[in-house]
C-alpha cells in the first residue's frame, strides 16, 4: 500500500459513512465546542465550531519545512 486516500470510490463511501454517523448520532445538533488542528503532534489551529460556522470551510497555510516524509494530521475536539 501507498498510503494514499485510495480511489474515489472508496473516499466516497468514508463520506457516505460519516455522513450516516452524523445524522444517526444526532452530532450536529446544538453544536459548540472548540477543534484542535495537529500536524505532526504540534497544534497548528484551533477553532471554536458552533452553529454560526458549523458548515464553512476554512484554510491553513504552513511552511513546508513543517513537512516530513511521512506525516499525521489529525484533529481533536474539546
């Protein structure tokens, strides 16, 4: 394996699942929290999500010296 997202097909059932999880489990309701944004094990965002924002979308610029060969993104929710 490559480590790569795979083909679109299979992106577009991860979508279809969290989709399914979101609705089920009723997490877009009455939402307000904070969300940490990590790469590498270092905080690079955080980002109060509520329903104001709930479905924008929003970018991060970093230097690619911040870069490895292999790299973690992950994001955390207080």
């Amino acid at each position: 394996m490559n480590d790569a997202f795979g083909s679109t097909y299979d992106n577009s059932y991860v979508i279809k699942s969290l989709t399914s999880y979101l609705s089920q489990t009723n997490e877009l309701k009455d939402t307000n929290f904070f969300a940490r944004f990590n790469l590498n094990s270092v905080e690079i965002e955080t980002k109060k999500i509520d329903k104001s924002n709930i479905f924008e979308s929003f970018t991060k610029s970093f230097d690619l010296k911040d870069l490895h060969n292999s790299n973690t993104f992950n994001i955390e929710k207080d």
